[in-house]
C-alpha cells in the first residue's frame, strides 16, 4: 500500500467520482465536510490494504464495497436514552412545560438511525404524561437517510444485551422476547420512520413542538451545519425546543431564531421577535413594518 500523506490524494477527479456515487445512492454530498469524506475513504481502504487514490480509483471492481462506502456515510453511533440527563430533563422539565403549552406535540428525531433515540422519546413522553397527569396526543417522527437503518428501527427488534442501555425506570415500556428488546406497543404505536434526507424534508414552517437533531452536525462542514441549523430551526413552533449532541453547540443562536434554553444539555428554544425584539437586537422595522437584517 502506498503511503500517501494528507489527501493530495483526493484530486477533483476522484472527488467528482465521490460525490457522484453519493448523489446516486441519495446522498448529498455538500453535507460532509472535505476531511470526514476524506477519512472515511481512508478508513476503507486500509480494511482493504488498499492506498486511498487505489481504492478511489478501482471502487467499481471492488465487491460490495460501494454499499460498504455508502454505509459508512450514513451510519451514526446511536443507543437507546443516549447521556441520560438529557432525558431526565425531558421527562422532568420539557416534556410536563410543553404538554401543558400543547394538546398535540409533534416530535422530529432527526437522524434517529436504526431507531433507539425515537423509542426513548417514545417512552420518555408516556411516562412524563403518566407522572404529570398530563393528556396529550404524542406522534414521533424518525427519519434517517440510510433505508437499511430505517427498516431495522421498525422492526423494533434490537439485542438483548442491550437492556443495560435502558436505565431502570424505562425498563417497563420495553419486553424481551426470543433473545431481543422489543418496544412495547403502547411505544410502538406512537412512533413512526421515514427514509429521507434532513436538508430535505418537506415539512411545514412551524410543525413541530420538539426536534431532537444530536450527533448530526458534527459531521458537516461549517456552512452546511449553518444552513442545516436554520431550516431545522424553522419547522419549530414558536416556544418549540431542539436539543443537540452533546458535543454540538450553537454559536450565536439569536440569530437562527433560538435561545439558549439549557446550554448543558444543549436545549435551544425558538424564539419569537415579536415578543422579545432584545433577542435578535438586528433585527428592525422598517417604516413599512417589515423585519430587516442591520447585519449585512
């Protein structure tokens, strides 16, 4: 194998190939900063004793190794009640703040992956409803771009090993069953998956209560991670919470139409101008009362 330092390897020929292959199998590549698609290549071609410009250059020849490529894009490290605080806080604080705001809560997880982060919203919200008194309608959305980690989040049948994933006082919403945890239908039953791409879905301005987009942005490069900000940030209500990774944070988050709700845990509320104008200082009227950006 070749030792090819830095990624002097990665001309605009092959990355033209790259970005070609992604498009095809239904990735945008403008999502990946340069550097992660450059190491996920070289990942793959060391498994193979391959250099990366080889392993560009031969990928169609290589058996399944595109479907492994693709794989490699798509797949994120998920588990289920990921940093446990987070969903203490839910079941504690935003779920009870936001039931009471609400009677119908529409809940995103963006990125969900094979589905656990959706089933633990799932159980979080029934047992901060049932604690609280609270009566609310509950839909959760999961939705991820790879359709193989959609297909195994709906057949909820994950391994049992996992259990020690599930902290105690969940452990009630999920049954093992055959070697596997398996939601319990009262989970199931409120959770639905979608395939699609996150910087393309269609929902409406406004649409949902809570979104939880964690571990996502960490792989996109600056200006892609802004844009995907924002367009997330727009398909909240007003008073509506997103909750990021907990190596992820907001700079400036006023100007994407948020507020820092809970810095720690990386909570973000949308804000609304009209009522706290001092949220988005520029922000202005002009004499036809229409909102203008001072900063540009």
């Amino acid at each position: 194998m070749a030792n090819e330092q830095g990624a002097h390897w990665f001309t605009e020929r092959r990355r033209h190939k790259i970005e070609k292959i992604l498009r095809e199998n239904g990735i945008n590549p403008e999502l990946f900063r340069r550097e992660f698609i450059c190491r996920r290549i070289e990942w793959r071609a060391r498994s193979l004793g391959l250099s990366p410009s080889e392993y560009v250059d031969s990928i169609e020849k290589l058996k399944g190794e595109l479907q492994r490529l693709i794989r490699d894009f798509t797949v994120k490290v998920t588990s289920f009640f990921r940093d446990p605080e987070v969903w203490y806080k839910l079941e504690d604080e935003i779920i009870p703040e936001i039931a009471r705001k609400w009677r119908f809560l529409n809940i995103w997880c963006a990125g969900c992956s094979t589905g656990e982060e959706a089933y633990s919203v799932a159980a979080t919200c029934v047992r901060s409803l049932k604690r609280f008194g609270l009566r609310t309608y509950i839909r959760v959305i999961g939705s991820d771009i790879d359709r193989e980690a959609i297909e195994i989040a709906k057949s909820a049948k994950y391994p049992r090993e996992r259990i020690k994933e599930i902290p105690e006082r969940y452990r009630e919403y999920f049954e093992i069953s055959e070697g596997y945890i398996i939601p319990r239908n009262s989970i199931r039953g409120l959770v639905e998956f979608k395939a699609e791409d996150i910087s393309r879905a269609q929902y409406p301005e406004g649409f949902f209560n809570l979104i939880l987009l964690r571990n996502v942005l960490i792989y996109m490069s600056k200006e892609i991670r802004s844009e995907l900000i924002r367009r997330v940030s727009q398909k909240l209500k007003i008073g509506g919470l997103l909750i990021l990774g907990k190596s992820e944070v907001i700079l400036s988050p006023a100007s994407y139409g948020l507020s820092i709700y809970d810095l720690d845990n990386r909570i973000y509320r949308r804000i609304d101008y009209e009522e706290d104008p001092r949220s988005c200082p520029w922000l202005y009227k002009n004499r036809f009362g229409f909102l203008e950006n001072n900063r540009f």
